[in-house]
C-alpha cells in the first residue's frame, strides 16, 4: 500500500477534481481525498510518500499512435530535417557504417519544408553509395527509395501504377524514386523482414522514452508483428503501457473466425477496432476533397480509397461480430463518405438490437460545413491530433485555402457535442502529449508562429478541454473510462508527478513541461533523477 500525500492532485474526476491525497492499493487507487480523510484508513505500515507540494495528474493516452513505427523511428535515421541536403547526409553518415548491401531506413522527410521539392533516387544512389535506401515521408503516405531499391522490387517504367496508389516517374516515364500511397506496397516484398522478436525488443526499450513524457496509455495501429510483440511483453510481464490494439481490415476475417472481439483482453492489451482507410494525407495531396487543391490541376482532388456503401458492407460484419471501426479521412470528401457510411452502420445497429458500437474517425482533418454537426449526432468519435494543425497550418492554407476555417477544427466539433480523444500520430509528430496540451490551446508552433493569436484562433481550447482529450477523452474512445483517464477509486494507479502546475503556467510554456516522474499500477516505471522512489 501507498500513501501519496501534500500533493496538488487533479483526479479528472468532476465530482471531485482536486484532492491532496491518493491511497494506492494493488495496482488501483483505493481512496482519493482530502489527508484528513486519508489519515483514517490506519497507514501505519504503508509507503508514505510527501509530494512536497507538486502536481499530479492521471497517466496520459496517446489515443493515436503508431507504437512498432515510432519504437523503429528511434533506431533509423531521423530525415526529418530542414533541408534535403541534410537528409541525404544523414544517410550517407548511417550508410558508411553498414556493409556494403545493408539497406539504409529511415523515416521523416517533408518535401513541403524542403520547398515542394522532392528527392530522386539517383541522390540516394549517390549518398548510400549504390545502397538499397527506403526512406517514409513524415506523413507515411509516400516512400523515396534508392534505383537498388527499386530494382530488388521489380518496379521499372512498365509497372503499371497500383488501384489506390502512384509510383512518381522522371520526364522520361522512368520511376523517379517516390512511391505514393499503395504503390509503397511493391517494396514490402524485397525489405528486410520486420520479425516479431525485432518488435519485442524495439517495443520494450521504446516504453521509458514514453514513461518520460508522461504517456502510461496507448492506442496502436500498427499490425500484426506489433501484435505479436504486445503480447510478448505482456506474457512476459514487461508490458507497462496499456494498450488499445487495432486489428486492419484485411485481418478482420481471421479475427471473427478466432472469437476476437473489440475490449478482449488484459489489463494491458486489449483488442481494439477494426482500421480502415478512406483516403491519403494532405502533404502528398491525396486527401480526398470534393474540391481540387489550391494552385493544382482541375482534377487534383486526392485518392479515395473507400465510398460510403464499402464502408457499410464492412461495417455490417463487423458490428456483427463485435468490433467498433476507426477510419483514417484526411479530406472532407472522404469524411463526408465515412460519415454517411456510419450513419447506414448506426441504423443497422438499431435495427439489428446490436450495441451502439464506439466508431471513430481518425484524423477528421478537414469537414464540410454540412458535416460539423454530424459526428455528434451520430455519436462517432473524432479521434483528432492537436500537433496535426500547427504542423500543418502552412501547407493547409496553401492547399486548401479558404477551407481551412473547417480544418482541424476541434473546438467547432466539441460544442456540437462531438467525442474527442487526442493522439500524435507518432512517428508522424512527436508522441510528446505536453507538445499536443500547447498546441490544442495555443494553435501556435514552439517558437511563437503564426502570431500570439495563433492560426484560427476561434478553434483554441481551454486547457481543461485540451486535457480531457489525452485522458478522459481517449478512455472513452477504447471503453475503459470506467478504469482509466481518471484518479478515483477504483481506476488504475497510472499517473505523473509534475513539478509546476499546468494550470497556473502561462500556456506558451505549455511545451516545455516533463514528468518527474511516471507511476503505473501503482508503481514507478519512470523517475527523474532528483525524484528517486521517495
């Protein structure tokens, strides 16, 4: 048993949202109150622990991340860099230290921050010396590949362009080393294969770097080896994040026939939806739009990989049996669809006598106006990432324009009554949630751009509302809100030591705030050094 005491506590517990002391009791919280009150449960013989005045607040959840992804990102080479001079340096560096036919990863070029210029595989054949290279945009939409590359996976001017996918080619029709969308597919069968123990140990070591910026939950969509890995650690005992693990589309069939089903589990891994995709990204401009994309051919309204009446027939399935549904849509195109497709899904559920599953939306970066409302209507959930519109406000002013009023538009949707959990994306921004509370609230960058009112100012939200989303919000989301996002009895012991508090700081250092220290199950997986154990 412990005892956490003379601490600044918020539970996210409206009933109670502010207490001094917490008693922990196998793994859960056992009482939360006043030290008073505390003082009666007879503490003689438990861990006593004085917070000396300092904050707390729940574990947080990353409701969006890519876990095997973001884990590998820390082994590869980081491209995302200012120039394209020095992404290609960068793997010349790794390059020199692999033998001769290694293949050169690595993860995180923009080509919108190099000046809409993207690389060719004639500079990576130069860089890694005759290598095979595979580099992932930021946004994973898109791969630049090295001409070993390409040749070790058969892909030449005569390959055709894949349903849901282009391969970029030269002005001589050859393929010019990008690979968009589904065409990244045809590199899959050539890559180093990715082995579930590989993730085990990348996976393992990736939790104290998430212990330290405070995340003690995690909703996954990678696949299958990351799967894998999970329920290694967890069979192992070293699983110390909970996660809320998507199973992909193709997967579904072989899931229904085992029995899975979304909520099955441990306290650590549980079966979460089945993952769809609806469109592409905004970067690569294959987001689905009804519009075409600003300063772009009349034709350049993105990729639409799935319609409304697909959705449904998917969706029937798996309600069936089940599973709730997140959809990745980017484009108001794709979002219109996915939310008309959902609409047929709620009928169905009713009509059925089926539960009103928890579907979800994934990203919902731009909506058309007649669909603001609508998400609340239907109860689906925007599973949204804050860090998405600071990061993107530049590129999507120039490619949607105007439009961009109804982009990333969180605070538009939370008054209509919308469910919003909050994410990263990770790799695709930094799973650092401090990084999400500043951008939710201020819409502006670290260094203070666009200006002191930020980018649409009219959709910041209170810290409060920024909060719930990576606690209460993304509990909600995976239906454990009867057991996480909060500090109450009864929920579990997962929470961080801050040594300001967030709601007494001027929000543009939001930021820069770190946890002392990380508790999950009621003990500490993470302390700064000058915390210790207490």
């Amino acid at each position: 048993m412990k005892w956490i005491y003379n601490a600044h506590i918020y539970t996210q517990n409206s009933q109670q949202p502010v207490v001094s002391d917490l008693i922990l009791q196998n793994g859960r919280v056992l009482f939360a109150g006043s030290h008073q009150d505390a003082a009666q449960f007879g503490l003689s013989a438990a861990e006593k622990i004085d917070l000396k005045g300092k904050t707390i607040l729940p574990g947080l959840c990353d409701a969006h991340m890519h876990l095997e992804y973001y884990a590998l990102f820390l082994q590869r080479v980081d491209c995302e860099t200012e120039t394209l001079a020095e992404c290609l340096r960068r793997v010349s560096e790794r390059a020199q230290k692999l033998a001769p036919n290694a293949w050169v990863m690595g993860h995180g070029w923009n080509q919108n921050v190099w000046g809409g210029q993207f690389g060719t595989a004639r500079q990576l054949d130069e860089a890694a010396a005759g290598r095979p290279v595979c580099l992932t945009a930021k946004s994973y939409h898109a791969m630049w590949v090295s001409s070993a590359a390409l040749q070790m996976a058969g892909i030449t001017r005569h390959t055709t362009d894949p349903v849901g996918g282009k391969i970029g080619r030269d002005a001589n029709g050859e393929p010019d080393g990008i690979l968009f969308e589904t065409a990244m597919e045809l590199m899959k069968p050539v890559m180093p294969a990715q082995t579930v123990a590989d993730s085990t140990v990348a996976i393992g070591e990736a939790q104290s770097a998430l212990w330290q910026m405070g995340i003690t939950a995690v909703h996954d969509y990678d696949r299958s080896t990351s799967f894998g890995a999970l329920q290694e650690l967890d069979k192992q005992d070293r699983l110390r994040l909970r996660v809320h693990k998507s199973i992909p589309l193709e997967n579904m069939d072989a899931a229904i026939q085992v029995g899975l089903r979304t909520g099955f589990g441990s306290d650590y891994l549980k079966i979460g939806s089945i993952k769809m995709f609806a469109d592409g990204a905004l970067g690569p401009q294959t987001a689905a739009m009804f519009e075409p994309y600003e300063n772009s051919s009349a034709t350049q309204t993105g990729i639409l990989m799935m319609d409304s009446e697909t959705l449904f027939e998917h969706g029937q399935k798996a309600v069936l049996n089940g599973f709730s549904m997140a959809i990745h849509a980017i484009g108001d195109r794709a979002n219109h669809e996915i939310i008309n497709g959902l609409a047929q899904v709620r009928q169905f559920e009713k009509e059925n006598h089926l539960p009103a599953l928890r579907h979800r939306i994934e990203h919902v970066q731009i909506l058309h106006p007649d669909d603001i409302n609508r998400l609340a209507q239907l109860n689906i959930i925007a599973s949204v990432q804050p860090i998405h519109a600071t990061s993107d406000m530049d590129i999507a002013d120039k490619y949607w324009g105007k439009r961009s009023a109804y982009a990333y538009a969180y605070k538009t949707l939370l008054q209509a009554g919308t469910a919003l959990a909050f994410g990263s994306d990770a790799p695709v921004e930094s799973p650092n949630p401090f990084y999400g509370l500043f951008a939710a609230v201020t819409r502006c960058r670290t260094n203070g751009y666009p200006d002191s009112d930020g980018w649409y100012a009219q959709q910041k939200l209170s810290l409060q509302e920024a909060l719930n989303g990576f606690t209460t919000g993304a509990a909600f989301a995976s239906g454990r809100e009867k057991n996480l996002g909060q500090l109450t009895a009864g929920y579990f012991a997962d929470l961080i030591v801050l040594e300001h508090d967030p709601f007494k700081l001027d929000p543009q250092n939001l930021w820069s705030l770190r946890p002392e220290a990380t508790m999950v199950a009621g003990e500490w997986v993470w302390t700064s050094s000058n915390n210790g154990n207490n």
